[in-house]
C-alpha cells in the first residue's frame, strides 16, 4: 500500500473511532430521557400515510396541432430526461402469414439507424452521451423508450424523433434481426415453461387468434424489407401517439423542444383495424405434450379472462390473491406445502389493461404426481368457488395486494407512465385513484361469487408437458385427451421438379463419371474414413480455430472429436442413436438430433459418390460455381433430407454441395453450402483438402486436411456409450 493511502486509511479509522466514542458518551448522557420518551411512544408523533395510497404527480397534458398527446413531468432530484413514447400498434394487426414481423419492425426501427445517421452510429453516439434509446412492440402497443443526460435533451430529443420519424430500415440489420429470430424458434422447446406458456395461449385463445399465434420459420422468412416499410408508413404517425417526458427541465422550455422535434410531423387519417375479438367458452379440453429429455412436469388450466375495466376486476384481484396469487395463497399452502407435490404452483387473475386476459392455475412437480397435482389444483378451484373464504384469509388478500400496489409506484415516473397507459386503453382519469377503494369494498361474499360467475372449470383447457411414460396417470380422468405435436416445422425448402426417366438416367451419368474421375473403384469400396482437419469458426461475429478428427463407419457410426480453446467435446453417432460429451458432462443424443448425424453421414460426398445406387438422384438444370460450369445433381435420403452435388463439366469433380442444415450456435435451419478445393490423390482417391461452408448466406467454417485415411481400423468400442 502507497504511503498516502496508508494514511488516509488511518484517518479514517481513527475517525470512525471518535465518532464511535461519541455515540457512546451521548448513549450514557441520554439514557434517562430517552427512557421518558420511549414512555410516550414518541414513534406516534410521525404521521405515516396510509398503507395503499399512490399519490400523483404533478404533470401537464398538451395535445399538439398534429394530434400528439404529450405528457411533462419536471422533476430536479437528478440531471437526467427520460421518457416514454406509445404508438398505436401491435403485432395483432400483422398479417397471419407473416407473424413475426412487428417483432422485426421494432428491433430494426432503432437498430436499423436512420435516413441520417447509420444504426452503428447512433450506438456510438449515444454510448458517448450515455444515453439510450430502446423500441418495442407487443401485442396491442408499440414503445420508444428514452434517457439520456438534462444537458444533453435538446440533442437527445432530436435523435429521438429522427428514429421516430425517419427508420432507415437497413437490410443488413433486418437479416441480423431475422437471425435471431430463427434463433428463438430453434429453441423454443428448450424449456418446458416456453412450452406450457406457448401451447396454452393456443389452446385457450385458438392458435390463429393473434394473441396466440407465433412466429415460424416460413413466415419470418415471408417479411421483407418492403413489409417494415409498409407496416411503419401506415401505423407511426403523430396522432396515433402518446409521450410521457420525465426529469430535469423546464416545462414551458421542453415543449417547445418537443414541438421542434414533431409538431411539424404530418397526422395520418388511415383507419385504425379493429383488435380480435375473445373467442367464447367452450368445453373442457385436456392437450399433452410429450418432452422426453426431462424428468418433470408442468401443467396449466384456464380460460379467457376479462379487462381491468370489468366490475368484476376487483373481486378478481382479491379473490385470485388468496386461490394463488401470492406466498402463503391456498395452493402454496396445500399443494407444495402440505402434499408436496409442486415445485411451483400458483394462478393469475385473468385480467390485462388492453384486451381479456387468460385465468391459469399452474404446476411444476415431479413426473410421478402430474395426475395427483392436476387434481390437487383443480380441487382447490373448486373449493374456492364452493365455499366461502375466512375472514383472516380476505384481510391477509387486501393487505397485500394494497401494500404491494405502493411499491409498485415508488417512483413518480412510474405513476405517469401509468396514467399514460390508462388514457392510451380509454380508461377514466382517475381509475389509478379508485384502485385502491375498489380493493378495500371486497367482502366475502363477492369474492364467493366472482369465483362461481367468473371461473368455469368445464370450460378449461388443460395443457400438460412432460414425460408422458413417467406420469402416474394419462389425465384421461379430466376429459378427453389430445396429443400435442410441438414439433418445430422446417422452413419450406428449394422445391424441385418431378424426376423424369430421363433427368434420373442423366443423373447418375453425371454422378459415374464423377466416382471415375475421383477414385472410381477405391470409392466403391469405401468402408471407412478416418480424417483430421483444421477448422476456422465463424460465431456471432468471433473467430475461433479448432481441429478435428473424425472417425466414420458407413454407414451409421460416427465419432468426432472437436477441440476448442474453452476445451474438447465429443460427438457419436451409434446406429439410430447418440451421445455426446461436454463440460456439462454426458447427454444422449435422440429424435431429431440423432436422426441430423444419420443424414450427415450418409451425405458425405464421397460415401455418395461411390454408392449414389443407394439414392434416389436427378440431373437439375446446369448452374456456375463462381465463373466455373457444373452439372447439378439432386440426391434425397429417404422423404425429407435432400443434397445437390455440383460436378465440374470438364475435370468431373466435386465442386460444391448444398443441402439444409443448422445453424452451429443457434441450430436454426437454413441452406447450406459447401464449397470444395485443392483436391490431391490419397489412398486411391482424389480427395478435396480445403473446404468453406456457409450457412444462410453467412460462412461459418472453414476446413483444410491434415490427415487422411481411406478404410482404417476403426474399433467399435469407440462408438460404446461411457458410463459416466
């Protein structure tokens, strides 16, 4: 330690110590008195307001000439301006064939840039500021969110309404964006609350109701640029917004920076659609899914809610507090408590501020008491609408839902961006005030009765996930069963025309005069390959290098050992079956995964070359890799994976390949092309040494052969499954 920060230290330990010796001194000088005012509980001189109270804030309304609808609250506790702006939008009004693409439209609305300033300049000039600006959009209402320092405001506020008003939509943010999305669909079976979550929303609201519909693969694919356009010119006008600024300035001078920046900006008088409306009750519907790589279960069971604004809101509110709503609520208490059946269980209030809600009652537990925590839960409802509750149980309800309503409030910003959303909705000025009054009337019988008028367990849809073979039942005993098919559609690949007699016989023309040319009978007799490479990694915008070997028995054994900087993993395929191994240790590696390594090792080009018998194949029309001619051969392994062989017209070697594969991070589909070089003699084979591939137009590996055995001595055991 330096001499000075010695010393400073020491200050401040004999600092602490004097005025810890003054506190105690006081302590013994002050005993007596203090004692006498402890007597008269002199705490009840402090007046405290009453629990449940939200205040507002002072804030004006304007409405510029254009129809923007501006909220200001000056606020001097810190030197900063932050906002909110609301767009009268929604991913309820895209087309159904193109979900997915109000998601798009956000993200690349401020990442995109602008007419201006490029996307990536904008991040950096705000990283200078340290600022942000943020867009979203989600089922009924579009976000631009904002901060940004009080001496930077007049700047900030200009890049603001440039983003509002000018998006350049850039076509490289909108494939990045695109990506991520195909990303997010890969995954979205990964966890078993994604699942329930998504599966649910179907099968309450229908699974083309906008609500709860989701994106795939072929409708991200159907959004082009022209649609965000299109989407944007027709919904971000002045008139179909509201602005809530908060913060260090002066009002009078911030509307007039505000006006600047959009009074000027032209009203729309496109008609705004009408929102979907709620489906109606049905009967009581039971749905599974089957996930086999888990050991738990998660279920759901609900209908069709009802807005904030309905009369029955607050009855609701409470009654859902004591059913499930909270810690200690009646099916913590029974179902994880006293029959320890859950991991977590609980319901939700059915109830949103722009549209129905969805009433659930749900439940993880154990794969063994999926049928016994279905019942438990389904019992609890029932006694909720049944029976009446305690009056301890609707006094602990109300305590916490109006103790918890004032932390929901803390900060002022928070009641305008409340009172913001109220207006945004069409509700009365002062529901914010009536919320608590409202709660504080509940009595017994109304949250009796809201329970039997407002919850109907024979109109339930029931979706349950898991390991259906592990279950101690099938649900049957709750109504018909329904199997769900959670499995991820492929995006619509290449189509391709019929095979005629004759694209068949030219086919494999093509195809025997590339086996002659790259090693003809060697490539017959091609058993085995044992191959060493060194590989380049594109990822997310790193690079990384690795190597590999792999050892290959055709025409169903693979083991490939890959190893990166972080450490090496490893990869088998075993017949229909896998495994592989990590820094997480040992998985198995079944269903589709499983069946992707199958088809990658009876793609591998020479294998297809020297048994293309073994394929159906068709000559396609004749294409250029790079500037060089090839015939293009289609070769399709059973009814879904197909692979096109690009074959020099003159020399009759491989050239490329293409075919769909996956993403090596996100494991999202996409076209895959293999481009092959430097072919040299090996074994009695001519073999490419160097290899790029792309995925999705973006290249991703790069390969080049360090070692290379045709037909070695692969022993079986290395395909055996270890045990730990």
């Amino acid at each position: 330690m330096r001499a000075d920060s010695f010393t400073r230290t020491r200050r401040r330990a004999m600092a602490r110590t004097a005025v810890l010796l003054a506190a105690v001194l006081w302590c013994s000088a002050t005993a007596a008195p203090r004692a006498a005012l402890a007597a008269k509980k002199t705490w009840e001189r402090f007046k405290f307001p009453e629990l449940g109270q939200v205040h507002q804030p002072d804030y004006q309304r304007h409405v510029l000439e254009n129809g923007l609808v501006v909220y200001l609250m000056p606020d001097h506790t810190w030197p900063m301006v932050e906002g909110q702006v609301l767009v009268r939008t929604g991913s309820a009004y895209e087309p159904p064939d193109k979900v997915g693409l109000a998601q798009i439209e956000a993200e690349v609305l401020r990442s995109g840039g602008t007419k201006s300033i490029s996307g990536d300049e904008l991040d950096e000039q705000l990283e200078r500021m340290g600022a942000y600006i943020e867009s979203g959009i989600d089922e009924t209402e579009g976000t631009v969110s904002f901060s940004f320092l009080s001496k930077d405001a007049k700047r900030g506020l200009e890049l603001v309404g440039d983003v509002l008003r000018n998006p350049a939509f850039d076509q490289e943010k909108i494939d990045v964006t695109k990506t991520a999305q195909r990303a997010a669909i890969a995954r979205r079976n990964d966890e078993m609350q994604s699942v329930l979550q998504r599966e649910v929303s179907k099968a309450v609201w229908g699974p083309d109701h906008p609500y709860a519909r989701h994106a795939e693969y072929a409708t991200i694919d159907a959004v082009k640029r022209n649609d965000l356009v299109t989407f944007y010119d027709y919904f971000y006008h002045p008139n179909r917004m509201m602005m809530a600024v908060w913060g260090d300035f002066d009002a009078p001078a911030m509307l007039q920076q505000v006006k600047a920046v959009l009074a000027d900006w032209p009203k729309t008088d496109n008609p705004l659609p009408p929102l979907p409306k709620a489906p109606k009750g049905g009967s009581r519907r039971v749905l599974v899914a089957n996930k086999e790589d888990v050991t738990q279960s998660w279920f759901a069971a609900g209908h069709v809610g009802m807005r904030a604004d309905d009369p029955d809101y607050f009855a609701m509110r409470v009654m859902n507090r004591i059913l499930g709503g909270g810690f200690g609520d009646r099916l913590f208490n029974e179902v994880r408590s006293k029959l320890g059946y859950a991991y977590a269980v609980g319901s939700t209030d059915g109830t949103a501020l722009d549209h129905e809600g969805t009433f659930l009652a749900y439940c993880g537990t154990k794969s063994s008491t999926t049928d016994d925590a279905l019942q438990a839960v389904l019992g609890e409802i029932e006694k909720m609408r049944s029976q009446p509750v305690s009056e301890k149980e609707l006094e602990n309800a109300k305590d916490a839902i109006l103790n918890s309503h004032v932390f929901n409030f803390a900060q002022r910003s928070q009641v305008l961006i409340r009172l913001l959303s109220y207006e945004y909705y069409g509700y009365p000025s002062d529901f914010l005030d009536k919320y608590v009054e409202g709660i504080k009337k509940v009595d017994i019988p109304a949250v009796q009765d809201v329970a039997k008028r407002r919850i109907h367990p024979d109109e339930f849809a029931i979706v349950a996930v898991g390991k259906t073979a592990e279950w101690d039942n099938d649900l049957s005993q709750f109504g018909p069963v329904e199997k769900l098919d959670i499995t991820i559609p492929e995006p619509k690949g290449e189509e391709f025309p019929p095979p005629t007699t004759e694209t068949i016989e030219r086919g494999r023309a093509i195809l025997a005069s590339a086996q002659t040319a790259m090693g003809g009978k060697a490539l017959r007799d091609l058993k085995a390959l044992r191959v060493s490479e060194s590989v380049g990694l594109s990822i997310q915008g790193m690079s990384l290098s690795a190597s590999t070997t792999q050892s290959i028995i055709f025409p169903d054994k693979m083991h490939a050992s890959i190893k990166l900087p972080f450490g090496e993993m490893i990869q088998v395929l075993n017949g229909s079956s896998g495994w592989a191994k990590g820094p997480q240790g040992i998985q198995d590696v079944t269903g589709g995964d499983a069946e992707d390594l199958t088809n990658a090792v009876l793609t591998d080009p020479l294998y297809l070359l020297g048994h293309y018998d073994q394929f159906q194949v068709q000559a396609l029309q004749g294409e250029k890799v790079g500037d060089v001619a090839a015939d293009v051969v289609l070769a399709r392994v059973g009814d879904k994976k197909w692979i096109k062989l690009y074959i020099d017209t003159q020399s009759k070697v491989l050239l490329k390949t293409s075919t769909m594969g996956k993403d090596l991070v996100t494991r999202s589909p996409g076209l895959e092309e293999t481009f092959y070089s430097d072919v040299r003699a090996v074994g009695g084979l001519n073999v490419p040494h160097k290899s790029r591939t792309l995925h999705a137009g973006q290249e991703q590996m790069s390969r080049e052969v360090t070692s290379f055995e045709v037909n070695p001595k692969i022993e079986t055991s290395l395909f055996v499954r270890p045990q730990s």
